[in-house]
C-alpha cells in the first residue's frame, strides 16, 4: 500500500506532464503506452525537494555510503539536493570527458575505497547507472546501491545485480499507474495496456558495447608541450615536433659499445633512446657522459628502463648512486606503481630538482600480465597527484581507458611495436606503428628489434618514424 506522500508525489508528476500516456519509442527502441520524463522536474522546487527526500528515506538505514553520484543528466539536481540536505559529499560523472583541462571522467574529491551511492530518475534495463558505476570503479570508488524513483520493472535490477549493484527503487511502474487508475487520471484499459506491455518485456538487455573507435582527433604535440609541467615532459613534446618524430630505439643490445654505436646511427630518427644499463657487461662510468653526448648531438632524449619497483628510500639510492648514478644521464626513468605513491616521492626527492621526469608503468605489452584495471586506474590518480615529476605513462591501448589517453600533458609511450602484428615466444605482443598511434591513442611507439635486428638499422629507424608521424598526422586532422 503507497503512503499518502507517495500517492501525492505520483499525482503532482502527472499534474506537470512529467508522466504521459500514448505511443513512444523508447531508447531501447521499443514502443511503450506510457512515458516519464523527470527532466521537467527541475523547474518545481517544491516538488524536487520532496522527490529527493521521499528518495533517500526509501534506502535501507544500513544501507553504507560516503558519497552520492546522480547518473546526468535528470539525476543531477536529484543528487544535489540529497547532497546538501544530508551533508552527504556529492561526485559527478563528466557524460562527455573533455580531451583538455584536467581530462577527469569523475569530478569532486573522493578518496579510494570510499563507498559512492548513485542516484539515478528511472532504470529499464540498467545501462546508465552502470555507465556511471564503471568509471567511479575505475577511480577507486566502490558502488554497490543505487536508489531510483522509478523501476520500469523491465530487466534493470537483475542486470544490476549481475554487477554487484542492488537496486533500490521509490516506486514501481506497475504501483504507479494502479494509483493514477485508482485516483481517476487513467482508465482500466490504459492500466490493463501498461501492464501488458510491462509482461511482454520484462527483460529489456544490456546494450551491446559498441565497437572500438579511433582515436580521430588529438591535441597537437606543440601545444600540449604548452601545458606540461615537467620541463623534461616539454623537452620531449618539442623534440617530437622539431625533428617530426615519435619514434622511441629500445636499445636492447648485448655491450656498451653497440649501443652507443646504434644511439649514433638511428640518432637522427629518434626522439627518445630507450636503455637497459644494467644488461652491458662492459659497462664504465664514463658510459653516461658518452650516451649524452650522442644525444646531444641528434637531439633526442636518454629514457633509462629501470622500472624502479621498491619503496622510496630504496629507490632513492637506486637511482642516484650505485654503479650506474642513473640520475646522472638519463632524462627519463620508469616505475611501477606496485610499492604505492611513495615510490614516486622518493624519485621526485631527487629527479625534480634536476629537472628530469617519471613515466608510470599503467600498462605492460607481455601476454598475461597484471598491470591492468584498477592497477591502470592508480597509476592514472597518482601521476595526477605529481603532474610536476610524472610526465606520462608506459601505456598499451590508452583509448580504451575511462575517459581515453586522458590529460594531454601526460605522454603515452607504447612498447611492442613492429611492422606487422603478432608475438614471440617470450609473450611479447606486437602492434603496428598505425594502430599504436591511430586505434590505441598512443604518442610514442617504442620499436626494439625491428630496428636492431634489421640489416640496416637507420633505414628501418626511418620507416618506422614515417609510419609513426603519417599516423599522428592523420589523427591531427
């Protein structure tokens, strides 16, 4: 039996046109005998303060959460106004992640493991409100509630179940048009229509996610060196346009001496060399002078692969002494985020001061690696957290992200990189230099063996940068 407040609320929405009956097309694309459009509710503040408190007084007193979320757009003042009345934090999902700014999918402060209630108008089959979940996941946020003012009874509480969501609902459909009978504003025939309609689609599916999209468009790299914090991030982004190359020589050799000898080769094609200082056996310490002289020389950056992975103090020394004093000539280092956000502290204490820059390990290109989903997703908040230090990220298919590549002042680099695609039996996967750049939304292609192993090393450097640069161009346009 509906309380007098419910029956109330049911009658003013039908007063405003905000429930209708006749023929409609639905966005699922079936025809319904009854429309509800809350949208109308905003402009009848009396009305959207009850709403609201009539919505949250319908949740289970146990039910846990730190913040609310409205699904935008019509749930948006719902959630505002549950926000303010209860002092609840409120968060809000961008419906349109801009490719400028701060690039962020989910808006507001929040910390991770905090609990987000979404507030949503209406479910049918559930998609908005997991369209709103996934990216409050993939920054951290737990979702586990949602409370609607109405269920369409069509399939969306068992959908949202099948995501660990359960769903709180002020209203049903079928209880709402047996009140509007019962009040005289709907015959028994328009009640009898409804509720055949509502048997007869009981289960409306989960929209298909749609195809993989490219990345047409992207800000130029000149004017995102514009924006960088890092000066070493805006060195990079200014050689990438300079010398039109975003080719990345994983120099992967056996000695000191080849390496040096194929960084003086492929120089002129490159703007970052990639080294793994810690694999030449004739390594002296005058190796790092020598590297950045050829460096000097062509114009591109020293990027040291050494995937720092322990706890900042450790790192610490790691990176500036030991045999290899890597702070000394390399412009870039790498690091997992394995060890937390103290990792980063502890290479800024030392790599900030003289001007270098940090790229996060968010992605891996082995087969079966972990670096994926909410590992992604903390990479992603911690290098917002040092934009001054973290110049981007060791990335596979950024558009396939939350939100995309994200911040435009943040670099993607992606290794695996060769002419055509495929593995070896290592597990490492290969990407052409097109889909890296064009499909994935990278902006450095990291190419080792295809240039290494080819007979003519600087031939092959060059292919490969034409190839890299034609499909960023493309992208520009």
């Amino acid at each position: 039996m509906a309380s007098p407040t419910m029956e109330s609320l049911i009658l003013q929405l039908h007063d405003i046109s905000a429930v209708k009956f006749g023929n409609f097309k639905l966005k699922s694309g079936i025809s319904s005998p009854i429309y509800i459009d809350l949208r109308l509710i905003v402009s009848y503040p009396a009305l959207l303060r009850q709403i609201s408190q009539t919505l949250i007084s319908s949740l289970p007193p146990t039910t846990p959460y730190d913040l609310v979320c409205g699904v935008p757009y019509t749930a948006l003042p719902i959630a505002t106004c549950i926000s303010t009345a209860s002092d609840v934090p409120m968060v809000m999902r961008r419906k349109e992640v801009k490719d400028y700014g701060t690039a962020k999918a989910i808006e507001g402060a929040f910390r991770d493991g905090q609990i987000c209630l979404i507030i949503e108008d209406l479910v049918t089959s559930g998609a908005s409100v997991l369209e709103t979940a996934a990216p409050l996941r993939a920054a951290g946020v737990k979702v586990t509630d949602v409370v609607v003012m109405i269920d369409r009874e069509q399939g969306g509480r068992e959908n949202l179940a099948q995501s660990g969501i359960t769903l709180h609902a002020m209203v049903r459909l079928s209880e709402m048009v047996r009140i509007l009978k019962e009040k005289g504003r709907v015959s028994e025939e328009t009640e009898a229509l409804v509720l055949k309609f509502l048997d007869d689609n009981r289960k409306v599916a989960l929209p298909s996610p749609p195809p993989a999209t490219l990345v047409r468009s992207r800000i130029p790299y000149g004017e995102r060196a514009k924006i960088a914090k890092n000066p070493t991030g805006k060195r990079l982004l200014e050689v990438m346009v300079h010398k039109e190359t975003n080719l990345c020589l994983a120099a992967d050799v056996a000695t000191a001496k080849e390496l040096l000898d194929i960084a003086d080769k492929v120089g002129p094609e490159i703007c970052l060399l990639k080294t793994h200082v810690d694999i030449l056996p004739d390594f002296t310490p005058d190796f790092g002078s020598k590297l950045r002289s050829i460096a000097e020389k062509h114009n591109f950056l020293i990027f040291e692969d050494r995937k720092f992975a322990d706890i900042g103090n450790t790192v610490t020394m790691q990176y500036e002494g030991g045999i290899f004093c890597i702070l000394d000539w390399a412009d870039i280092v790498n690091a997992h985020i394995i060890s937390g956000p103290g990792i980063v502290d502890g290479l800024k204490l030392k790599g900030l001061p003289r001007g270098r820059g940090l790229l996060l390990l968010a992605e891996m290109s082995s087969a079966g690696n972990l670096a994926t989903g909410d590992y992604t997703s903390t990479a992603v908040k911690i290098a917002e957290e040092h934009s001054d230090f973290v110049i981007g990220f060791i990335s596979v298919n950024p558009a396939s992200w939350p939100g995309g590549p994200g911040n435009p002042s943040f670099i993607h680099a992606t290794p695996g990189v060769q002419m055509v695609k495929g593995g070896d039996a290592l597990g490492q996967q290969y990407n052409t230099p097109y889909s890296v750049i064009s499909d994935r939304g990278s902006d450095i292609i990291i190419v080792g063996r295809g240039i290494i192993k080819a007979s003519n090393p600087a031939e092959a450097a060059r292919e490969y940068r034409l190839q890299g640069w034609d499909a960023y161009l493309l992208n520009c346009k």
